[in-house]
C-alpha cells in the first residue's frame, strides 16, 4: 500500500455555477471540458450528459491483494476524519470526494487507486457545480475555484501551458 497525504487537513468548498458565470467560462455542459482532462490519468465519470470530472491530484491511495479495499476505506476515513467540508450544493457527488478505479481479483497484480483531486466539476438534474478540495493548508473560496477553473480551461487551449 501506499498512500500520499498532506499533514493539513482537507478542506473542501463546492458550489453550485450560475448560467452568468458559466457563460463567461464557455461551459455548456461536460463535453466542453472533455478537452481539458488529462489524456494520461483522466478523472471522469459520465453518463447521459450527468456525472463528475476531476483535474489535478492532492492525494492518492495505492493498494493491491485482499487488503486493497479495507485500507483504501481506512485511507479516506483517516482523510475526512478532521475534514472542513463546505458544501452549499448538498447532491451525490459534492463536498469531498475521490475517484477510484480498483481490482476485482484479490490475487490481481493491478494497482487500486483512489485519487483526491484538485478540482471538480460536476452535472447532474440541470446543476452544474465546482469543488475545489485543498490540503495544502489553504481554504477554497469561490474565487479560488473558478481561478483554479479557468487555468484548468486555459491550459487546455494552450498545449504550452500545464496545470498542476
């Protein structure tokens, strides 16, 4: 197993994206920012136009064999035990959060994973909302998480730039 935490806890801030606002951003909905995932490690979960899309990493979890899931579960519990989580959207999906891709054979060689990222954008029931999760020791705020949004835009347009 391995695992990278920082020694702040994980702060989390979501909110919930205006029309006004996502206009201004030029996001219409997840296929405008199909673009933007990594094309090596994307964080992405969609179906039917609802779902969740992650950018950046601040902690990951790395497990194998029949203890993979049991130290995953105690990974995350031990993250979100002194967690400030400040979710004003309240639906599946916001305030803190990983995405996991994990073995289904105990006696697999595959790497499970759970990855805790920067930033999150999701859709479901006509919302669209922002998460920016932190455990550098800063606090979201809106300001933050759409700044962190808009470099995750600009450097999708610009292969020049790189974020995180």
């Amino acid at each position: 197993m391995t695992a990278s935490l920082s020694t702040h806890s994980l702060r989390t801030l979501t909110l919930a994206l205006t029309p006004a606002t996502l206009g201004e951003l030029g996001v219409s909905g997840p296929t405008s920012l199909l673009g933007a995932l990594s094309n090596d490690d994307p964080l992405c979960w969609l179906r039917r136009g609802e779902g969740l899309m992650g950018f950046g990493e601040i902690a990951s979890f790395a497990g194998t064999g029949t203890g993979r899931f049991t130290n995953a579960e105690q990974w995350w519990k031990n993250l979100l035990v002194a967690a400030e989580v400040n979710d004003s959207v309240r639906m599946p999906g916001t305030g803190a959060m990983a995405f996991g891709s994990f073995a289904f054979s105990k006696t697999s060689a595959t790497t499970s994973v759970l990855i805790v990222p920067a930033l999150v954008v999701g859709f479901t029931a006509g919302t669209i909302w922002l998460t920016q999760l932190s455990l550098d020791g800063t606090v979201p705020t809106a300001d933050s998480a759409q700044t962190l949004l808009r470099t995750v835009l600009a450097a999708a347009a610009s292969p020049l730039l790189h974020f995180l």
